[in-house]
C-alpha cells in the first residue's frame, strides 16, 4: 500500500512561515490535497491539486509538489493557523484510493 | 450550499452492527461525477478513508474493512449509509461523511460533515 509520512509537529512563531511536509514514494506524480483540522471540528480542505486553494481560503496556505515530499506552507502565520494538518493522495494503483498521511500539529508559539 | 450530516447511534457493543446515514443536500448523487465517501477518526489518532460511492453506484473500499463494509446511496432521500459489521471496540471513532471532489489525477473531499463520535463498549 502506499504510504504517506508526516512530522509529528511543526512549531513555528507568529508572523514567520511554516512548512508542513507529506514524503511519499514518487509523489510528485499524484495530486496532493491538504486539510486542516482544528480540535473539535471536521477537517477543512485547504489545498487541492497540489497548490489550488477553495474558494475563501487565504493565500497565505500554498502547496508544492516535487519528487519524494509535497509541501504545505502557510505564510504569515497567525495564531488561529493552530491546527492539525493531513496531507491526502488518491493511489488507485495499490487498491487503496484514499491514502492519508498521519498528520502534523502546527504549534504556534 | 452544499452540507452533509452523519446520523445513527452513538453507543454500539462489540459484535454488533454499525449502520449510519449521511444526509446531504446542496447536489445530487444522480449527477454524473458525484460521490460521498466515508471517513473515520478514533480519538486521538489520524484519519482513515474507509468507503466511497459513486454517482453511477461504483463503490471503493479501504482494502482493510472491505470484508466488514457495505456502502449503499438512496438517491430519492438524498442519503448515504455505511455499514460496518463485527464492531470491535478498536472500532470507536468519530466517523465523517463528505462530499468527493475530483481532479485529472484524482479525488478528494471539499466538503465535510459535522462527524458522529461512535463508542464501541458493552
């Protein structure tokens, strides 16, 4: 099966940029989506398709995809970015079609 | 606008069977393209895909539960109900309903219900 992996957090200050990674083999040829997750609530899709925002979401939350990791990056930090993280791809290939990583927190200090 | 909200019960006993609905509304799972998928969170822990339906009734199953899970849509309710036998108390979580979204290389969830925490205990 395929499998994503993700830091079990990220701490970063106000004001200054957090990098979220999601390593998987050979991601760069599947479509990454990213979600974020505040305690309490659903999760929320914050990057599609490697770096397309939905409608509303700030341009603050950025994507990126290359060879064995994609990344999240969430510019301009602010306190209410607190929130766990899921990466996702869809592998039909393996049988599993919906792959999620296992998740970083994002602490803002 | 498109929403989706999970119902069944919220306490179940080992062994028994799991049955919970998802009710939408803001689309149509009769429209070409649509599906709703299944997800699942035990406390603490991180999310797992367990089923996905799709407008024209194909059905995915996370490859683990498959032989535990059956999807189902009634399209004239506006409904989705998920299945799951043999509950164990491993089994406990907050399950999601969600809406699937889809580009060229693949699906995904934009819109999400509000979950329903299931316990598993005698």
């Amino acid at each position: 099966s395929y499998v994503l992996t993700q830091a079990p957090s990220v701490s970063v200050a106000p004001g200054q940029t957090a990098r979220i990674t999601c390593g998987g083999d050979n991601i760069r040829s599947k479509s990454v989506f990213w979600y974020q997750q505040k305690p309490g609530q659903a999760p929320v899709l914050v990057v599609y398709d490697e770096s397309d925002r939905p409608s509303g979401m700030p341009d603050r939350f950025s994507g990126s995809n290359s060879g064995n990791t994609a990344t999240l990056t969430i510019s301009r930090v602010e306190v209410g970015d607190e929130a766990d993280y899921y990466c996702q791809v869809w592998d039909s290939s393996s049988g599993h079609f919906v792959v999620f990583g296992g998740g970083t927190k994002l602490t803002v200090l | 606008q498109i929403t989706l909200k999970e119902s069944g019960p919220t306490l179940v006993k080992p062994t028994q069977t799991l049955t919970l609905t998802c009710t939408f509304s803001g689309f149509s799972l009769s429209t070409n393209a649509v599906g709703v998928g299944w997800i699942r969170q035990p406390p603490g822990k991180a999310l797992e895909w367990l089923a996905l339906i799709y407008w024209d009734d194909d059905k995915r199953y996370s490859p683990s539960l498959k032989s535990r899970l059956t999807i189902t849509k009634d399209t004239s309710k506006n409904q989705v109900v998920l299945t799951m036998i043999n509950m164990d108390p491993v089994d406990t979580a907050t399950y999601y309903c969600a809406h699937r979204g889809v580009v060229a290389r693949g699906s995904f969830f934009d819109y999400w219900g509000q979950g329903t925490l299931v316990t598993v205990s005698s």
